[in-house]
C-alpha cells in the first residue's frame, strides 16, 4: 500500500470495513477529529472512521500516539491538540493511517484495545469540538452578495463598491456556537413593518439557514503582526459546516449601521467533526478569477480554492426531509487565505480555536442557493417540500440539516452533517 | 466607625494613608480588583488601595478572606473569582474592608504579612485582568450617534430611525483587547478617495480614539433565556475605562453592510483596575428621559444611570498633555440594564468575564465629545494643544490617556486610566 498521507487520492482502505464502503464520510483518507463521550466517561477527542469512533485518549494511554501529542487527547476540547501545532498534526495522522491501514498491527491485533478504542458511533455523543475564541463570519460568496442586496438594497447596483475589493466580515458571536444536534428556540426581537411607524417585539417571522463552511484556525499571529496570502494555509487547522442561522425581518430593522447582531447571535451551529487540511489537500483547485485583480496584499499564489459539495435539506415535523440546495464551495470569490490575510492585515491577532465562517454559499439559480432569502426571493416564491409542504421561511418544528464531502476516486472524504431543529419562540 | 460597605457616603478610612488624600482614586470606598505581577511572581488578583497593591492570594493563604473564595486569586484572570458568584463578591468586600479600614486588626498589626501583601503600586505591571470569552460595543450616546450620523450619512436626518429604539450594538474583537500601557502600530488598511476609482492600501490617515466605559459580566445566562433589565444589574461585575481606537478612513470604507471590522479589531485598551458595581452604587442616578417610551422588554425601574466623571489626554511625544474632553457617564440614552437586556433578549447567552463597551461618550460640545472624529469634525477644525501644536486626528508618537472618577463627599471612587501610545505603521 503505498502511503495514504501523502495527497495522493489512492484508494487506500482499513481494516475497521465501515470506512472502505465509497460512500462513508470517514474513510482512511479522511480522519476527522471530534470531541465525544460514550460510557459515561467525560469528553475526550476522536477521530471517526467508518461507522465508529476512536479514542484517541485510549490509543493515547496505550503509547501508541507521538510522544508529543502525550495528554492532549483526555480533553474537553480539540484546542490543546491544535495547539501543539502543525508537525503534531502530521505526526499524529502519520500514525493513525498507519494503524488503521495495519501498516502497523498494534490496534488491530490488540482485541482489548479495540473493544476499548473503537466506539461505535451511534452509541456516542458528540459535543462542541472546539472551544472557539472569536468568530468571525465572512461574506464571500459574490452570487450570494449580489442576491441579498438586490433584495436589501439597490436591484441595479446589487454589489456595493466595496465587495470586489475587501473580503468582507463581521466580527460574530461566539458564546451561541453550538454543535450539530442542539435545538434552538425562534428568536424573539424588534421588527418593523414598512406601513407602521414603530417596530413591534415577538417572534420571529422570517426565520432562515444560511450554509457556509468555517475554518478552525490552527496557529495563532500576534497583536500588529498580519498573516500574508501565502502563509495563511499554515495558519488553519480544518474546517467544518456551519449554519449561520439568521432571523431575516430582525436583520432589516437593526443592521444599519453597525451590521447584524441579534439577528445572528441566537445561535450558529457546526458540524461535530473536523476536517483537517490535510485531508482536503487532494481537492483543492484553481483560485477563481477576480476582477479587478486584488490589492497586492490579498494576491495569493497557491491553489486555495476547495471542491466540496454541499448539500441542504429542510424537514418538516413528522415528515420526510427534502433537498432544498445543492452547491458547492469552489466557487467561492474570496478564498480563505484572503479572508484571513484581510483580517490580521490591520494587526488583528487570531487565536488557536477562531471559527472563521465562508458566508452563505449560493450559486446562480434557486436550488443553489444557501438560504432561503434567496431560494424562495424573501418568502415570495416558496420551496416546495416532499409531501406537499411548502416554505418561505422555516416554522416551528423545523429541522435543517447541512452536509457536505469532496468526492475522491472511490472514496469521500465527508464533513457529516450539522442539523439543528426549530423550537417555539419563547 | 459606621459599616464602609453599605453604599452611604460616609467618609470612611484606611490605616494605609495614601487611601485618604480624598484625591487618590483608589479609597477605601473603591477596593477595585485587578491582575498584578511584582518581584518575579507569577500574575494574581489584587485590590488597588492608596498607592498600594494588597496581594490577595497573599491574604487568602494567610486566612484571612473568605473560606467560599479559597484559591480565587492565585489566579492568571480574575475570572474564577468572578463566577464564584455575587454574594463572594459581597462577602470578599466586607472582609477587605474590615481588614483596611482595621475594624478588623489582623493585616494592620502584623507587620510580616503586610510587607508581604501590600506591593507598592510604582513597582507592580499590571495585566490584562480579564480572560473575555466575548467584547460586544454598543453605541448608546445620544450626541454621539447624532455627531457620526451628521458626518458620514445624512446631516438632516443625522439619527437613524433604529437609533431610538434599539440600544445599537455589535460584536467587537475579543482577541485584541489589551490593557492600558500596551503600545499600538498604527493600522494598515483599505482607504478610499471619493475621487478615486480604486481604494489603496496603506496606514491610516485619520487615526481616532473612543471613551468609552465597558462593564463586565459577572453572571452567565443560558442559550435561549433572555436577561430582563430588573435582572440585568445582577449580572454586572464591574467597570473599567475603554477606549475603542478607530481607524475612520478605513470604517468608512468597509463598514456598509456588515459593520466596522478592520478599522476597530487592531485594538482596544482598557483600564487596569475593575471597578465594582458595589462601589458603585453610591453614584447610581436617575435614568434619562427615552422618547418614544421603549419596547416593554427594554423599559426599566431601578436607577441605572451612573455619574462618573470623564477625561482624555492627549500627549504628543516629547510634549505635555492636553486635556481634550470632559465628560459625564450620565447622560448616556441607553444604560447598561438595557444594553443587557437587548443584547440577550434574543436568546443569545453571555459568560463570565464578557465586556461590553457603551460606546463613545459625547457631550453636546467640542469638549465633550469622546472622539476626535467629532471634536474636530473629521479633522476639519483641529484642537490646539499646549506648546502650539494641533491635531485633527492621532499622529505616531502620540499618548491618548483617559480617566474617569465617581466625585463623594471628601472622596473619589476612581478608574485610574486606560492609556496608550501610537507606533507608526508597520
């Protein structure tokens, strides 16, 4: 078997037989890190493959990790693991291609460290991965730009000045980081109708998605010290899917002009498991064009666009789930070494942990589209359901779930899901 | 002597004499917590008395604070002390004050212990006294919206129509909070000329501070339960200065639709010294008058205005300073009870520890005003200093330093100051 770490997209297989199916998200060549518990044992990080879980504290404990990874896994975050940084992050997938494969026998010959080590995933809790400093929501997607401030704005000059010139971002909220699976409440706010002379409280009524991707930034800078386009990819750890829930008529009322607070802040959910770079190196591709060529400090040399599709299905209660997008990010305008170069270039610090959001991920047409402002043009064309069902926006009882994997030759290297569900406002 | 902690303005005193001078901002009536290095020691909560520093992890393992806060103060942050709780807040305060005041006699009559505790405040570095999960920035002067809005939107119509109903905020960066002393490089950044048809790339031009005051959370609330403003105060540790450096050609440039990112996330300086809502208290006022009466969730009946008294100085280098703002915390339009209210009506959560900023604090004069950007009107009528020298906006070398104090009977509860000095671009 030639090695598996190197990029190369071979079709490399393990011994757990889950992972070798071409349809799992977590097969050998993908090996996302995660944060579970199971047994009623305190969280602790591992990696998925195939249909199971393994402890890497276990593997940890049984010396069977790099040294210096020693104790990082027995944590209640991947942030220690991260922060040892990039030679560790190689390492340590280093080792678990090996035992995985069975290049190296010593997990699969050991039965009791297997029973112990490989968890099956169903029987697992996933939690929030990472214990995320800042995040910071990005907008770069210009077919989605151009969609909402046709809507927002002028239909004539959808895209403002500055859009082709700055990465554009705000600064979100990271305390309401949740991960895939946690319900939220419909938010109450201010909305104000056109016709009334004063806003009025109460839930929510244009309650949306919005499908992004993030990435978990793997190696701080300091205060006054910018990262460039080219050293940017050393800076990031993995990515997840991201869904910036976004309550659209609170959104109207309050951004001018501070931008979006508590349209957003009621809670952004992310997938449990995290995609490393490595993983991802096989599906980059080309830079998309841009015009006008960028400044010089958000030029980039490498290849920093990624071809992953992505996928939305929205379900009701009590009924079958139907697809509502289907997109895929290597569209993107800005890519993610721009973003981060445009953040710190003011002298902005990033931290290990900082969750950086893609922004919606729309393409041209309505079923490309990441939310459903657009899909539906802010209620007014409503998505057919399965079953009849119909949305502009979403209801109570709601569940959206996001999904998305790069397609190898015979394998996926897959992000899971995050899924969230719609509770009554308060 | 009458109990010192009760919120009367009885003229309380120390043995430790410097506290008594009636100018000194850190009385007996003060007791304001902060992060302190001395003599090759490791980082840990103290209280500011006279020109002392009381070491308090010093007192703890002497026993003499109280048993529900042991082990609180040999601390890197003053966070662990924080989430003890309100009535550790309440029971550390009346033992600090028994201990200063020598109601109790323990600290005044052994003469090791003090030499131990008390640090002369010349000789300590102060640091960062809080680990902040989350910085939010609201912008609740009145004047000051009104003198913003005049300048970059519409002079007619200088308020926007949210204005008066939402206490405006956004998400600022936490990363780059930074205590006073921190020196900053001025920032690089997107500017653009009307008359150009292209941004450029290069140091900031109109380099600008913000007064602010920032209180800090000191009780968490959950995802999905909203902080009433009855409930707000309880949530409130403390208050430092805060003083929001602003880059305003690049805010100008950036900030449609999402917000200022760039122009503010290179730094944000606060004062040393956490000033306590019960030290406080006594210089509680009336709130403002709110016309239209607000929203039900954001109306209030406590008293949650406070006058504190406000400065700036600003110090070319190799010159004297100049004061070039006086101020007063009470006349803001929204308060901190509102600001809370808002921020969390949503369902969005708060942490221990989170800082949120009032925005610039402006009067309705020249020097009043919180910023240069308004003192000045962009620039356009520079402020004399002394020796002869003007500004319209920040140049390299220059030394912005705010203070602020409560003025009581014969005492002031004071901040210290927040202070820092431009380096030029990298």
């Amino acid at each position: 078997m030639t090695a598996p770490n190197t990029g190369v997209q071979t079709r490399a297989t393990s011994w757990v037989e889950s992972a070798n199916d071409g349809q799992t998200h977590f097969p050998i060549q993908n090996l996302p890190y995660g944060l579970f518990s199971a047994n009623g044992q305190t969280p602790r990080v591992g990696v998925a493959i195939g249909d199971q879980v393994l402890d890497l504290a276990a593997l940890d404990d049984a010396g069977l990790l790099p040294a210096a990874a020693k104790g990082a896994f027995a944590s209640a975050s991947l942030n220690r693991f991260i922060a040892l940084g990039q030679p560790v992050w190689q390492a340590t997938r280093a080792r678990l291609t090996a035992l995985l494969s069975g290049e190296d026998a010593a997990l699969r010959d050991n039965a009791a460290l297997r029973a112990q080590a490989l968890v099956p995933m169903a029987g697992v809790t996933l939690h929030l991965p990472v214990e995320i400093p800042g995040y910071t929501d990005f907008y770069s997607s210009r077919e989605h730009a151009t969609n909402v401030g046709r809507m927002f704005r002028d239909p004539e000059n959808a895209l403002l000045p500055n859009w082709l010139e700055i990465p554009i971002g705000y600064n979100g909220r990271a305390s309401s980081v949740v991960v895939s699976g946690t319900a939220l409440r419909r938010p109450n706010g201010q909305t104000k109708l056109p016709n009334e002379p004063r806003p009025t409280f109460g839930p929510c009524r244009k309650l949306d998605y919005e499908l992004e991707l993030g990435f978990i930034v793997g190696k701080a800078s300091a205060l006054g010290e910018p990262v460039s386009t080219a050293d940017a990819p050393a800076h990031m750890f993995g990515m997840v899917i991201l869904n910036d829930w976004s309550a659209r008529d609170i959104q109207q009322w309050e951004y001018v002009p501070l931008g979006p607070f508590n349209s957003k802040s009621f809670g952004t959910s992310i997938s449990p498991w995290v995609v490393t770079m490595e993983a991802l190196e096989p599906f980059r591709r080309d830079n998309p064009a841009q015009s006008p060529e960028p400044l010089p400090y958000l030029r980039q040399q490498g290849r920093n666009a990624y071809d992953i599709a992505l996928e939305v299905a929205l379900q009701p209660a009590g009924a079958a789930p139907s697809t509502v997008c289907r997109t895929n990010f290597k569209a993107m305008y800005w890519t993610m070494a721009q973003q981060l170069a445009h953040h710190t270039v003011s002298g902005c610090n990033v931290r290990v942990g900082d969750l950086m959001g893609s922004g919606t991920i729309s393409g041209t047409t309505p079923d490309s589209c990441g939310s459903l402002l657009e899909t539906t043009r802010n209620g007014a064309e409503p998505v057919a359901l399965a079953g009849g069902a119909q949305r502009g926006f979403l209801e109570d009882g709601d569940t959206v779930t996001m999904t998305g994997w790069c397609q190898g030759d015979g394998y996926r290297v897959g992000f899971g899901e995050v899924s969230g569900k719609i509770l009554p406002a308060a």
